[in-house]
C-alpha cells in the first residue's frame, strides 16, 4: 500500500521481464531477453504480485508500489521525487511540473508546467491537473491514500491563470516540504479533453466541474480501469504524457511497456521496450534469473551468503533499501477480537515477543533492520526520537508474560492464557474482555516469501513460549491488502481480520518528509486498523504546519511506545540481481523506478 506510497502501500514496486516461458508459477511473454538486444529489458516483479490498476487515481486496495511506478511512466506526477541523489528529493526532470512558487503569506502557490504533449498531440495544460483535482475532490471517500482534511480537502481555491500555469490557495499556512513531497506529489495531470465523459460512447464535456456529473466520470473511469484485459487496448490508456505506454497487459500480471513515440519531455527512455514479468514464489523467479531470462532481478536475502552463484553468471548484487517502515496493523475495529488489541499491555506484551534483532540477521540474513517506530530507521535522520532509536519494548518473553499475569490471565491446561480477571481495574483483563477469553491471534500474511514465512514461523514460536496462541493465513499480496481494507469500505459487513501483513518488502514507503498523516491519522484510508488516538493526531496535524523537528520527534517517541501496530523488521525493498551491462543508475529508496532511464552499454 508499497507510495502508501505502500511497497505498498503498502505497499510493492515491481517490474518487467523475459521471453519464454519462465518456470512454473511465470506467464508465457513473447518479447525476447533484453540479453539479445538493446532495445529490451526484463524485470521481475515481486513474488505473488503483479500490477491489476491503471488509472491514476488508486482505489484503497490499488496502492501497491509497483501500480503507481508503472503508472508513473505513463502520467507524469505533479512533482516526482525520489532518494535516487542521496537524499529524498524533487525530480523535476521525471515531474510534470516545471517550476513552483509560493504566495509571500506562503497561503498559496503558483505552478508552471513543463512542456509536455499528450500522445494524441493536445497539450498538457492547467486544466488537466484540474480535472484530477475535481474528480478527487467530488470523490474523496472513494480514492486511496485520501486523509479527511488533507489533499484536496485542503485547497480552498483552484485558478488558472493560463494554459501552462495555475495557482493553489490552502486553508491555512502549511509545512512547504509537506506541500511539495507529501500532498502535491498525489497529483496526476490526467487528460481532461480524452477522459471527461460518463460512458465510452459519451460526449466529452466539463463533467468534472459539477459534483454529480463527476461523480458519473469517476464511476466510469474506475469501470474502465477494473478489466485489465482491455488496458492495451482502451483508448482511454493510450493518451499518455510520459516516456512509456502499454504495449501488452495479461490478466496474469505481466505488462509490457514500450517507448511512447510521442513523448514530447527531457526523461526519453533508453529502452524501447519493458517487460515486468509475475512470479508465484520467489524459487521460479531465481529459477529464471539461474536460467539468464531476467535482466533486472532479485534473490532471496538467504542467497546473500553465496552471491558468486549469480556472480559467476554475470550479475552483479545490490541491495536495494527502502525509505520505508515494516509493520502488522492490530484491527482495532474487530467486533470481536478488537477489545482484546485496545489494551496497550497486550499490543506491549506481543512486542516484546518479536526479536527483531535476531531476525533480521538470522531469517533476513541482514537485509533487514530492526524498526521500532514510524519513522524510517534505516539511516539517521532529525525526524527520529532517541526513545524509538532505543527501543521501548526489547525482546523479553518474561516480560511479556508478566504483562499478562499481571493483568487478570492465567494459562489453561493446554498452556494459553486465559482472562480470570474480567474487569477494569489495573490487575484485571480490561473493558470488553470477557472472563474466559484466550490469548489467542490470527496473523493474516502475504505469501511468497521464505523470509516471511520463517519470520512469521519464529513469532509463532515466541508467543507460544508466552503463552499466546498465533495461527497463520498465509495468502496472496493482492487478497491481504483487499482484507486489511475491509473495515474501511463503505457498506461492507465483513471486518474479522486480526492483524494483516503486506511488509516482505517494507509495509510503507514514504515521501520526503516521512509523516504519518496517510496511514496513523484517524480518518485516512490506510489505517486499516483504525487507530485513534488523539495526541497522535495533534502531533500528526502539527507537522504538516511547523518545521520544528521536535514535533516529528514527539511523534516518533509517542508511537514507538503507544503501538498503533506490530513493529517488524523492515526489510530492503529487494536484493537485486542485474546482468552485467545494463545500467540503471541508482535505485530508488521511496521504491520508485525509471526503466527511461535504463541503458544498455555496447
């Protein structure tokens, strides 16, 4: 949900690939290895993932890094940024726009586009950006990453002040970092002159302008995005402003991009044609790059002690690290089991129960790091609090147990505990845990993943130890981050998940400024688990306005300690493989990617 923007959300990157058949659980490409030309390339998508989501503007289950990457390609952002430079960044050669400045009350901003065409010849112009910006507005509840009061919440004023420029009022002063990296990076320019219409066979009018026709144009466009097998196809798709278009696109998941040959900007791709080929496991997916068919790949982090098997087969090895934290959210909402994970001493006894430490060395073979907090902890930065950096809840099975003991629990013969002590008092269960109550989780979890399966495998064991009782359902990326937006989907009846995990390669990666208004704020699409917590949200609402890093720092601080979720090991976004020859520059730690930027050297 990896975006969210989610490698994911949440969540996920992912990419291209090969010609043949490529081993069980691969669709059957007809594009040659990009080892044969240099007008190809292949990518691997992350196991069980492939991309199923087109149109700019995400559905809550659509967010995974590698839907809004190869999106990306297609409709330039707003302001792209990336970490590609060493630090978290604007792109504006890979941005739509061109230039930005603020109003001397800093209420406002005034945006120039770059000069970029739509492939059908139209300009891209003002009116484009609000044409998303309508369809957003009129249609907020229904988008990803929508938080009540931010983007578009926010912008009391959309005037253009000509073709190539227009102006933003806010509702109120805001963090200039937050604006550029956090809000105006959600905006698509989208083709209003080929889109605006209700029906595939309707007039293009200024639909988008009233609320009730732009719900109609909403409605349509999410109709159109949901049958995959039509992306190729579908004129609506192949006016695009960006470096690539669609070439092909499977029910299966593989999507092969190629040059869009009308591509008017400065990011003209190297590359003709990228293939992002779908895995069922990441064995067939090292199966293919063992057999030479993938180009840009990964390996298991396992395979990280005996690289020179893929060394000696004419790749070179680099870890990819993300700008990300990994993480299970607790279903605070579960009309059942959501009593139980409102009492902080259970969500602290259960992370205690997770040596992240030993994991991320032994299961992760030290592609993972420990993450105890909301703000990325793989390199320092001013955002983070000493008290996350530390740890508040180190791995302590004893300690984990007193908290249970302490509260009113005592262990059954089958050697569970179970609440003996209903009540609110400090040495009793806590409200809405009734007498009787076992100590029992289930952990809804992606699969795919050795790592994941070990990680989870290991946690299992801890909590047994405990004396917590963890099943695992164990199901595809797609399927797990559908359920983890289940209580969050309008008149949806279902909300029995428990804790969910979309984080094999880090659950969240974050823009520039890593705030936590997208997934911990009270009414935003991605916090599935609907953590409430008023302090939590002043801090959140506080750093969009101030610059004082002692505000992110409070919020690290508060979360580290108060758990919204489970704090995992957060793992690189990939090992990646890459044949010798092919050059792509650096790699992203926000999991964005740049195929147009991709070389083969001669």
């Amino acid at each position: 949900m990896r975006k969210p923007v989610m490698r994911r959300l949440v969540a996920t990157l992912s990419v291209v690939a090969a010609g043949a058949l490529i081993m069980t659980g691969c669709a059957t490409s007809g594009t040659e290895s990009a080892g044969d030309t240099n007008d190809s390339v292949s990518y691997a998508l992350p196991a069980g993932t492939g991309p199923n989501w087109i149109l700019p503007i995400s559905s809550p289950d659509t967010m995974a890094t590698h839907n809004s990457a190869i999106k990306a390609t297609m409709w330039p952002r707003l302001f792209e940024y990336n970490g590609t430079s060493g630090k978290m960044e604007w792109d504006q050669k890979g941005s739509a726009a061109k230039s930005y400045e603020f109003s001397d009350d800093h209420l406002s901003v005034t945006i120039t586009l770059n000069d970029l065409d739509w492939s059908d010849g139209e300009p891209v112009t003002s009116r484009d950006v609000e044409f998303w910006y309508n369809l957003v507005r009129y249609n907020a509840e229904k988008t990803g990453g929508y938080s009540a009061g931010r983007i578009p919440d926010n912008i009391t004023n959309f005037e253009i002040v000509d073709d190539k420029n227009f102006t933003l009022t806010f509702d109120a002063v805001y963090n200039e970092e937050f604006l550029l990296a956090n809000q105006l990076s959600l905006v698509y320019p989208m083709p209003q002159h080929a889109w605006d219409k209700t029906s595939a066979d309707g007039e293009i009018g200024d639909y988008d302008q009233d609320a009730e026709t732009a719900v109609q144009v909403f409605d349509f466009l999410f109709s159109q995005a949901e049958d995959m097998k039509t992306y190729a196809t579908n004129d609506l798709w192949k006016t695009v402003s960006g470096p690539y278009t669609v070439k092909s696109w499977s029910d299966s998941g593989e999507v092969v991009l190629t040059a869009n040959e009308k591509y008017t900007g400065d990011d003209k791709p190297a590359i003709k044609d990228v293939t992002f080929v779908p895995f069922t496991s990441a064995d067939a997916e090292m199966n293919a790059v063992r057999s030479g068919d993938v180009d840009y790949g990964y390996v298991t982090s396992a395979q990280l002690t005996n690289e020179k098997q893929f060394t000696d087969l004419g790749y070179t090895v680099e870890p990819w690290a993300g700008w990300s934290i990994t993480y299970m959210p607790y279903n605070f909402a579960n009309p059942e089991k959501g009593a139980f994970y409102n009492q902080l001493y259970v969500r602290q006894a259960l992370q205690h129960a997770v040596d992240q430490e030993t994991i991320s060395d032994v299961v992760w073979h030290g592609a993972a790091t420990p993450d105890y907090g909301p703000v990325p902890q793989t390199q320092d930065s001013d955002y983070l609090s000493d008290v996350q950096k530390d740890n508040p809840y180190p791995f302590d099975l004893d300690a984990s147990a007193e908290l249970f003991t302490s509260h009113g629990w005592t262990k059954n013969s089958d050697d569970v505990f179970e609440c003996t002590a209903p009540g609110t008092a400090d040495d009793q269960c806590g409200e809405g845990i009734a007498a009787g109550t076992k100590a029992e989780i289930v952990v809804t979890t992606q699969n795919g993943s050795q790592e994941t399966d070990n990680m989870m495998a290991e946690i299992q064991s801890s909590l047994a130890k405990v004396g917590v009782k963890m099943t695992i359902d164990a199901k595809p990326l797609d399927s797990v981050l559908t359920e983890a937006q289940s209580c969050k989907v309008e008149g949806s009846t279902t909300c029995s998940w428990e804790l969910v995990f979309f984080g094999t390669a880090g659950s969240w990666y974050f823009p520039a400024y890593p705030t936590g208004e997208r997934v911990f704020a009270k009414d935003t699409k991605w916090n599935a688990g609907q953590y409430d917590n008023p302090e939590a949200e002043t801090l959140i609402n506080q750093m969009t306005a101030s610059t004082d890093p002692q505000i992110s720092q409070d919020y690290s601080a508060l979360l580290a300690e108060d758990l919204p979720v489970m704090w995992m090991p957060n793992p690189v976004y990939q090992v990646s493989v890459i044949k010798k020859g092919l050059d792509v520059a650096h790699q992203d730690p926000g999991a964005s990617f740049y195929p147009q930027r991709w070389s083969w050297s001669e």
